[in-house]
C-alpha cells in the first residue's frame, strides 16, 4: 500500500513539475511583456480545480494530466476592447512572440541542468559496465567478446555506465554496418581489445528495445545468495519475525534457489499465510508468514513482505562519481549534451523509419516510471525528472503546428512575408498538427497497453 502511495505522489509530483515549470515559464515571461492572460492550466478538459487571480487569470487543474496551456488575449480569436489590445498577444512585436513561445522550452532546460547539477554535487555509486554472459550464437559471441571484461569504448568514445553503452548502442538501431566496442580484462595486466560486431540481421524487440540482449550482452550481477539484508520497518516481514542475516531454504515446503523463485512465491501470494524455514544461526526455524500486499497501478493486489537480499557488488567493479559545485556545473552541461543528442537521435530514426513506432512510450509508460524512480529514491526520482523535462523541451521544439515549435514557425514565416497567415491555412495546419499529436498519443497508449500483457 505504502509502495502504491509513493508511486501516486511521484506521478502528481512530475506532472506539477514537468508541466507546471514550462507553462509557468510562458506565463511569467507572457505577463513580463504585457501580455494579458486569460486562463492558465495544468491538464485539459474538464475542470476540477478553478480560482480567479487577482489580475483578472483564471488557474485551471484539469482532469487530462497530458500538457497544459496559458490562454492569451487574441484579437484573432475575439473581439479584443480598444484599450485592450495593446495587451493582445497577436498585436505585439515578433521579438516578444517569439519570447513567449520559447520560454516553456528553455524553462524544461533549464530545470534539467539544475537537476544534473544536484546530482552531481550529491555524488552517486554508478557499477562498472562490466559483461556477465555472452549469448551463445549471438552477435557479441561472433565477435568474440566474452564474460568478465568491461565496456570502456564505443565507436571510440568512453563509456562509463551502463545507461552511456545503451545510447551508443541505440544510435546504430536499424543499421546494417558495425559497431566497434573496446574491453578491458578486470585482471592484471588489464589487457585492453577491440572488437567489431557486425549488425546485418540485427533485431530488438520492437515493444521492449532492448540492445543489449538482443546483441547477446548480459550484464553482470553478483549471486544473490538467499540471505537477508534488508527487512523495511514495519513491513510484514518485520512483524513476521524475520531478522537480518537468516538464510531463506523453503517456502510452503518448496525448497529455494534462487531470489526470483522468492519474490515469485510472495508475489503470487497476497494476504496468504505461508510457512518459512530460515537457517539462523546455523539452526533452522520454521516461520508462519502473513504476507502482506500492495496494489499495483490498475489496482491489482501483488504480495509483498518488505524484505530484500544481501547484495554486495565487488569494489572493483563500483565508481563512486562526486563533484564540487563548479566541476559539477561542467558535467550537467555534458549530461544535457547527451541526452539532447540522443533525444534528436532517437527522433530521427523514428522519422526515417529506423526505429518502430511500437518502441515509444505513453503516458502508463511515463507514470509508472515516475512512481518506479521515486521507490527507488531522491537521485534516481531527480534524474528522471532531469531527463523527462528535458525531452519534453525537446519535443516542444519540434516544427509541428500545435507544439510551441509550431508556433514559432508559423510565426517566422509570418514575420518573412510581413503579414499574417491566411485563416485557412491556419486552421488545417492546425488540424494536421492536431491529428498527428493525437495519432502518436494513441499509438505511444497501445503500446503501454501491449507492454501490460
């Protein structure tokens, strides 16, 4: 239940960051020019929270948690009083047009580079990129990449965790050249090769991309041994009386092998009371276990105890990455840089037909993500932030009418020719870029939907 709570805040959390930063931006900057504006909201359709301000604003919190928009005086779409137009958004200079639809962008950016820069500053423990099984009849096993070495380069250029080799590696989806990838053996004397893997034939899953797997890559994992190293206070299994340190061997009689056979059972087992023998101490104890649940996002109950295994990575494969305010600054930059290129990347293999329109993601994509980040703590909560406000300026930039990039496009053109757009073009460049939203939002919901079953 507690996990459910948290996953609902994340999602609330994100979407009054992600959305309410960029229409705030248009809001302050629009306000700032003189603009009058007539409604701000967060969400679309049916109200459910409005207030009037006192500059005549009225603030909207709607049901559709999908966007939100700033409404603006327009005389284009109203009659406009005389002493008002000064303050119509269509009556002012291309600079300040311009201005204002770039302010929502810049503002996902800019929050962006402070999160990275948080981050950074914090300091965080990343795991070496290191492999842990090479897939027989794989393309990495034709290449002759094998278990224990770590991925230092990709096309020549440093790659320090696990996320970096992911871009790199979706950079050359739906190509049929190669791709080069240089190791280095964890043992002295750290020997250090390049191998090419030839991509003809290669395939991901279209609904799941995953380019590791699918190019025969797994990567490393200690053993998990079916020892206890974490038991979450006030969990059930806290008050079922588990304790740090005992060995799990059976449940309901099934003797135990592995973690996933644990978190299978339990899961499979809400508010079921099963028997337990724990090794403690050398001496076997037999527990009776009310197992406790939470609800996942549609509602459905999945069991849950609250306790988790003794996972220790080896030092030499962990990097602790920290860095003094100014250095920080720096490695945010880099970090917007990155994820900037693989954003623009990924778009434009989508474009060209490169990447399947089944690999996007929709809004269940984005909420359970949102609630997945916050389980899992402040800096992963941040990141994900940092790279969902970042893609929604990306994609906000984007020339489609509807979009502020639309906008400005529009308004570029307008400003080139010296007068206004005709009506009709306005209208069905609209519904071009009204029906082209709504076909991807449809296709990114059945996706999620498919990814469900």
């Amino acid at each position: 239940m507690l996990a459910l709570i948290i996953s609902i805040f994340g999602i609330l959390v994100t979407i009054l960051f992600v959305i309410g930063t960029h229409e705030y931006a248009h809001f302050m900057v629009a306000r700032l020019l003189g603009v009058k504006v007539l409604r701000f909201s967060i969400g679309f359709g049916k109200a459910l929270f409005r207030w009037q301000g006192k500059s005549g604003t009225e603030y909207v919190l709607a049901l559709i948690p999908l966007g939100g928009y700033v409404k603006m005086l327009d005389a284009s779409e109203g009659t406009v009083a005389p002493d008002d137009l000064p303050r119509a958004y269509n009556h002012q200079p291309f600079y300040k047009k311009c201005l204002i639809v770039l302010a929502g962008p810049l503002m996902n950016f800019l929050c962006a580079f402070l999160l990275y820069w948080i981050i950074f500053m914090v300091g965080f423990t990343t795991i070496k990129p290191v492999i842990g099984e090479i897939t027989p009849s794989s393309i990495a096993a034709a290449s002759n990449l094998t278990a224990q070495q770590e991925i230092i380069r990709i096309d020549h250029q440093p790659t320090r965790t696990w996320m970096s080799i992911m871009f790199r590696l979706l950079s050359h989806a739906g190509e049929q050249g190669s791709v080069a990838i240089t190791v280095q053996s964890l043992q002295m004397p750290f020997r250090t090769t390049t191998h090419h893997l030839n991509l003809t034939g290669w395939r991901m899953d279209e609904l799941k991309p995953d380019p590791l797997t699918s190019l025969g890559i797994i990567p490393y994992r200690p053993p998990t041994p079916l020892i206890l190293g974490v038991i979450t206070a006030n969990s059930p299994a806290m008050k079922a009386g588990f304790k740090i340190g005992d060995q799990l061997l059976t449940i309901n009689q099934q003797p135990l092998s592995d973690w996933e056979t644990v978190m299978t059972l339990i899961k499979s087992h809400p508010e079921k009371t099963l028997p337990f023998q724990v090794l403690r101490q050398g001496k076997r104890v037999s527990l009776e276990v009310l197992i406790g649940y939470h609800r996942n996002l549609w509602g459905q109950k999945q069991g849950y105890l609250g306790l988790g295994p003794k996972l220790v990575w080896p030092a030499n494969m962990r990097q602790a990455v920290q860095y003094s305010p100014v250095p920080a600054l720096a490695q945010a930059g880099r970090e917007i840089l990155n994820f900037t290129y693989f954003n623009v990347m990924l778009i434009g293999k989508l474009v060209t037909g490169k990447l399947s329109l089944k690999t996007l993601g929709g809004p269940i994509t984005i909420f359970e993500s949102a609630g997945a980040a916050l389980n899992s703590g402040f800096l992963s909560f941040t990141a994900f932030l940092a790279f969902l406000s970042l893609s929604i300026g990306l994609i906000n930039l984007l020339p489609i009418p509807g979009l502020d990039g639309g906008h400005l496009f529009i308004q570029l053109i307008e400003f080139i020719i010296r007068r206004p757009l005709p009506e009709k073009v306005l209208t069905l460049s609209f519904q071009f870029g009204f029906g082209l939203l709504i076909f991807v939002l449809v296709q990114a919901l059945i996706n999620d939907l498919l990814r469900l079953y």
